[in-house]
C-alpha cells in the first residue's frame, strides 16, 4: 500500500532521467519509526517538498522512500523531530536493477513464455492465458472484458469445470502498476489450478473463477519501460491533462472521492474525474452486473506489500454488519498461510489496519455488488524490499497465496 495522499508528481519530471527512462540513482528506502500524529506531520511536509515519497507501513511505522538529493536534508529533518529512523535499501536503483532476472531462457517449448523465477511483461502474461484457452479448452476461456486508456486488453480467464451449481469467485491482480508480485501471483495461481486440476480440492474445482492478473495493463508496461514505481494507470489527469494517471482503486463507485482519496491529479492517489470515470475500472464493473447469472460469492483483489488480509470497509473506519464471517475466514486465510511454512499476515477491516481510503474495488464489491466476501490481499514482503521484491519471492509468495485461495473456495462454496 502506501500512506495517506502522497504526492510524488510525474516522478520523470523531477527524478534522473535517462533516454525516457526514471533512475534511482542514489535513492533510499528507510523505515521510519513510533510514529505519532505530530511525526506523520514533519513527513507529509517532506513529501509535499518532494524530499520524499511515502511506500507504505502502518500507523506506527512508515517506510518512505528518500531521493538521492534530500538525503542530507530529510537526515537532518527527522533528527530535528526525534523520529527514529533506518535505511533499508542504500541505493534503490540497484535493487531495481537487482529484482528481476534477465537471463533466463524463454524458447517457447511449452507453448507460451511465461514463468515464476521472473517478472514478466504484459505480452508473456497475455499469451500464457491464451495459451491455456487453446490447450484446456474444455477448462479455459479467455476473454477481453475491456480496453485500457492506451487501448491495451484487459484479459480475463474463466477457470469451470461447467457444473451448473457453482458459486463464483473474482480474482484480480494488478491494479497498482509497481505491485509486480501481484500479477506473478495471479498467474501462480492460475498454473497450479489448471495443470493439477483434478488434484484440487472440490471446492476449488466447484467454483467458477473469473481471474484478470493484469487490470491496469497500461500502467504495469509503464512500470517496466520507464518508471519502476509508477502506480496509477496512464489516462490523463484533470482538465487538460497536468499529470498523467488515475490511482485505478480510488476510482470505483462506493463512497467514491471520501476520505483518503485526492481531487489533484498529480498525486499518487488521484481518485479520477467521477466514480468509473476509467475504462479499468469500468470494464471490472460491467462484467460483473452483466454476468448477474453467476452466483458471486467472494472477491479477492491481490496488491503489494505488507503482509495484509484486508476485508471493508476501507472508506472509513467502520466494518459491515457481518464482519464477524469476514474476519472469521480472513483469520482462516492467515492460519493457512502460516501452517503452509509462510509469514504472518496482519488481519482486519482497512481503513482501521492500514488507513482510510475510499473508491476501492473492495469497497465496490462489498457494497454495491453485493459480494459477500470482498478482500484485498496485500503480498509480500514486509518492507525489506518493499515493490522491489526480487523475483525469487513469486514461487512462496504464490504458494502462501494459493493457501489463501483455497480457503476462499471453501468459504464461496458455503456461503
Ligand atoms: N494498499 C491499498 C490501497 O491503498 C489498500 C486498499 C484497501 N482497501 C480500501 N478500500 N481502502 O489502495
Ligand atoms: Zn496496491
């Protein structure tokens, strides 16, 4: 996730820039700590000084990301008011550069080039999921439910076994360009349903799965040719177009434009012109109303990071009348995850574990589609390495994800 309304700009316009492409030269990831209201103050002021931009922690700790030249200033500053303080990664660009593989061999020997040792472009991912519909035909079909600002597909694949009595289950990945573990997640999953089928519990093999791994394709291609850490999607900002991208999860229509979403398009959390006022977030929208025939039980929404299991309402620091059977699952989705040998995943309503934010896609699921289980699941890592999480992570943090999908199956199945 990260913190209330940042407000990195176009980050080409005030980072390095090389050939068209941002640079982090230099730049610094530090986790800030015994974060009050006071401190949080001093580093919105730094933020809104462009000194910083703020990735994500919770409300006692805060991981910020530092540029290159305010290293000294910011220093000084969180000396000044007493926050402690601790540097993470020393030089950003090398972790970026560090993340993801390049050598590895792609031959099309299986008929597609995706895999889960790397990040891998839209292209991969797009043809991995037609290359399914061709070879599981009976299992598999892809569809595009819309089209991006840059006119980019919107791909979905339908996992069914074809019983008529199946519940459904929405899964998506992707909607925050930089969350990279977020669509290897996806896909993860997807590759163990289909290639081990029958092996799947019955619950899972009795759902209908509606997956997209990448619902802002615009912006994850963004985030691989020019700005690793973009986040929103590439449509134009305000009335003539200032600053470019929509932060696709303050734009869907529950208690659209609330708390936690801004009205400036040159801030990370620019929540769009109206509810649904983006094609991403439209298509996710008419999909599901015009698919009213499926028995939409449970939507899971993947991010990154942090190491959360997240349930509405995220607008506000309130919770739903069943919240009890929303945390009761989520606390089942956290046991999995740890008997499976994998890390602890903090649980809770969002607006209270992380911060308020309104015109989320769980929020919209919950209340106005009617879902009765809605989460966001925020991935590895806890801040080590925050978006930059190097590629070797995808196989356990697809494992963990993969216990959380099943016991969403079986909750979907009950409900
Ligand atoms: N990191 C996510 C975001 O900032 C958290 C979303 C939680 N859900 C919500 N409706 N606020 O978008
Ligand atoms: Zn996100």
């Amino acid at each position: 996730p990260e913190a209330p309304s940042s407000n990195a700009t176009d980050a080409a316009e005030d980072q390095g820039e090389v050939q068209g492409r941002v640079l982090y030269n230099g730049s610094q990831l530090w986790k800030t700590f015994d974060i009050t209201k006071e401190k949080i103050s001093v580093l919105a002021e730094l933020r809104d000084e462009k000194d910083i931009s703020m990735w994500g922690g919770n409300t006692t700790s805060i991981d910020i990301l530092v540029k290159a030249d305010s290293v000294d200033k910011v220093k000084e500053r969180l000396t000044e008011n007493n926050i402690q303080f601790e540097v993470v990664i020393d030089d950003l660009q090398r972790a970026i550069d560090e993340e993801n593989p390049t050598d590895l061999e792609l031959d099309d020997r299986r008929g597609h080039r995706l895999t889960w040792q790397a990040y891998h472009r839209l292209p991969d991912i797009h043809g991995y999921l037609d290359y399914l519909a061709q070879t599981y035909p009976q299992l598999c079909t892809v569809q595009t439910i819309g089209q991006s600002v840059q006119g980019k597909a919107i791909k979905l694949l339908r996992i069914s076994n074809g019983n008529p009595g199946n519940k459904a289950v929405w899964v998506d990945g992707g909607i925050h360009a930089r969350e990279w573990i977020s669509p290897a997640t996806v896909t993860f999953i997807i590759n163990q349903f289909v290639s081990n089928f029958e092996n799947e519990p019955a619950a899972v093999r009795n759902i209908d799965w509606y997956i997209t791994p990448v619902l802002n394709p615009d912006g994850y291609e963004y985030s691989h040719t020019t700005d690793r850490l973009w986040r929103k999607n590439r449509g134009r900002g305000g009335i003539g177009g200032t600053c470019a991208g929509v932060d696709l999860n303050r734009n869907f229509g529950y208690k659209w434009g609330g708390r936690g979403a801004s009205r400036n398009p040159c801030t990370e959390t620019y929540g769009g012109s109206g509810p649904f006022s983006e094609p991403e977030t439209s298509a996710v929208r008419n999909f599901i109303q015009s698919n009213s025939g499926a028995n939409w039980k449970a939507y899971v929404s993947f991010h990154s990071y942090g190491q959360y299991i997240l349930y509405p309402w995220g607008y506000d620091r309130v919770v739903p009348p069943d919240y009890k059977d929303l945390e009761n699952v989520a606390r089942r989705i956290a046991s999995a995850i740890q008997r499976a040998g994998g890390p602890h995943y903090t649980i809770g309503p969002a607006a209270n574990t992380l911060y308020p934010a309104s015109g989320g896609s769980d929020d919209w699921a919950k209340g106005m589609a009617k879902f009765k289980y809605s989460y966001t699941i925020e991935l590895r890592d806890n801040g080590r390495y925050g978006f930059v999480l190097p590629a070797a992570y995808i196989q356990p943090t697809g494992t963990e994800a993969l216990e959380a999908i099943r016991v969403v199956a079986e909750a979907a199945s009950a409900a």
